[in-house]
C-alpha cells in the first residue's frame, strides 16, 4: 500500500535513511544507491506537518520505502540546485528530493512502483538531482529507467557534483507525425537562418571596421605634417572614430538582439524536440552530455556580443591617441 507519510512514520524513515546515509564518501552497500541529504527527525516531522509531497509504502504493514518531493512555491530559491532548475523550468513542476527503499527489500521494484505511483497522482514535469561523485550509479540507472533525461551538470554549496535529471508531464495527446516533424524541420531552418544571420552582421561590421581603418591610414600616411596639425585633418579623424562608434553601437544592438531570437528559436526546437521524445525519439540539438559542459552553452555568442563592443573601445582610443598626439 502507498499512502501519505504520518507522524508516527517517522522512526522507520529515519532508519531506512540512515542506513542509506553516505557518510564521508561511503555507503554500506553503494549498489542499492544513497542520499546526501541530511535531514533529521524533526525535518522529517515539519515537511509532514507542512503536508509536503511525503509518501510511503507499506508491506505487511511495514514502511519498506518512502519518496519525498516538493512543490516548486515550497522550494527555497538559495540553493544552488532549486535556483538552477527555477530558472530552467518553463512549466509547472516537481522537485523530487529523496526515494529510498530499506536496504533488506532494495532491488526489488518498490522504489519504481512507489515513483510510478507518485507521477500517476502529479500531473506536472518533475526534476531531481543525482550526485555524480562519487557516482550514485544505482540512482543514475533507476531515473533513466523511469524516463529521466539528464539535462545538465551542477556544484552546489556541499561541493558534490550533481546531473540534474527532468522528465516532461506527458499529456495524451494524439499527434499528427506529419505535423509535428514539418514543424520541427520549420523550426530548425529559422534556427540555422538566425545564427547564419548573426555571422553575416559580424562579417558586415568586421568589413565596415577595416574599411574606416584603412581609410583612416591613407589619409594619415598621404597627409604632410602641416595639414596633420591643422582643424580640417583633426575634424576628419574625429568624424571617422565618431561614426566608427555609431556604426558599432547600432551592430552591437542588432546582434544583442539577433542572440536573442536566436536562443528563442532554440528554445522552440527543444519544445517540438520534448514532443518527438515523448513519441520514442532523441534529442538532437537540445542534448546535454553530462561530462562536458560546452555542450551546456555556446560559446560563440560571447564571441557574437565582444566584436562591437571591442571596435568601439578601438575608435575611442582613435579619438584620445589623436589629441595626445596633438598635444
């Protein structure tokens, strides 16, 4: 029987915790999995008395395993995992932060049936975390079992390297294949089209920069030094710097807001791509490989963002070199 967690519960909980407690980067039996969260009695006690998502279940009476899980308004933003996953989440969901099963009936399927149970009764999305080191194998096989996908890597306060794992709330929708793989392909060409688009502005703006510089040292190497010293040559260089300024500015505007189109249409890749996985497919570009985090963000949009804003300190220091060389 699966039921909600009771006061008088809560002894047997926290044996059944201790026993899988990892305590100095050891467990008793690492196969069977373990947790980090060192929750007390009294913890235990406040998260039933605040009717959090707390259950057990029970064989011949007995409280064999229990699953403790949180709504994402019960969460405390400070953590490093709970703020991670708050700003990642696009609907509304579940934090599930510890199933343990007693370790004399570990193995068994109760910790699958009680999860099972768990996404029946809660009909949202659900992440959790699993501590990479040491590595919690058993934890990282029973999630991806249950339809969890690894959706990237994070250290927080206690220093335990943790996957963030996510499974999407699947509604039983009946979908039109057709329709959903044209929309895909629709979705990747105005992705590629904006990131194509945001490198032919750099090649534009790379093109203008060079051709101002170049202009700016024929005038300089054509130019006897009487005209250099005068008003007319002074106004010149500063027009130039000046309009090399604006130039970059407004490019810098346009490709701020071209990486922004560009991670929304990312973003509907992965809406279409959670659908394709819900229908047996994989992720493509919204894939997160847990040991390598480049794959996590790219890179190439800090690059994008620097171009601007590096020709513009360029063309500001045209301007300073130009009157200390005056001066």
């Amino acid at each position: 029987m699966i039921r909600k967690a009771k006061i008088e519960d809560i002894d047997i909980i926290c044996q059944i915790a201790e026993d899988s407690k990892l305590i100095d980067n050891k467990v008793n039996n690492i196969n069977n999995g373990f947790l980090v969260s060192d929750y007390t009695g009294e913890d235990y006690k406040m998260f039933i008395k605040h009717d959090c998502l707390f259950y057990v279940l029970e064989k011949d009476n007995i409280v064999i395993a229990f699953l403790l899980a949180f709504n994402e308004k019960d969460m405390d933003s400070s953590f490093v995992i709970n703020k991670t996953i708050s700003d990642i989440a696009e609907d509304p969901y579940i934090i599930i932060k510890q199933i343990c099963v007693n370790k004399n009936y570990a193995r068994n399927g109760y910790g699958t049936e009680l999860c099972e149970y768990f996404m029946m009764c809660h009909k949202k999305d659900i992440y959790t975390s699993v501590v990479l080191e040491p590595e919690n194998k058993a934890s990282i096989n029973f999630h991806n079992k249950m339809g969890f996908i690894c959706i990237l890597t994070q250290t927080p306060e206690d220093n335990k390297r943790r996957a963030i794992y996510y499974r999407k709330y699947k509604i039983n929708y009946s979908y039109d294949y057709n329709f959903i793989f044209k929309n895909y392909k629709n979705a990747m060409k105005l992705y590629t089209h904006e990131d194509q688009l945001n490198w032919t502005k750099i090649n534009h703006l790379l093109t203008i920069n060079m051709g101002l510089i170049g202009f700016t040292g024929l005038i300089i190497t054509n130019t006897n030094r009487i005209v250099l010293e005068s008003n007319i040559f002074a106004g010149i260089i500063i027009f130039i710097s000046l309009f090399g300024i604006a130039v970059n500015l407004l490019f810098n505007i346009a490709i701020e807001n071209g990486i922004f189109y560009l991670q929304n249409r990312k973003k509907s890749v992965a809406t279409i791509e959670h659908t394709i996985i819900s229908m047996g497919g994989i992720n493509i570009v919204t894939n997160k490989k847990k040991d390598d985090e480049r794959l996590n963000r790219s890179n190439t949009i800090y690059i994008k963002k620097i171009i601007p804003k590096l020709f513009c300190a360029l063309w500001v220091l045209a301007i300073l070199g130009f009157f200390i060389f005056i001066i």
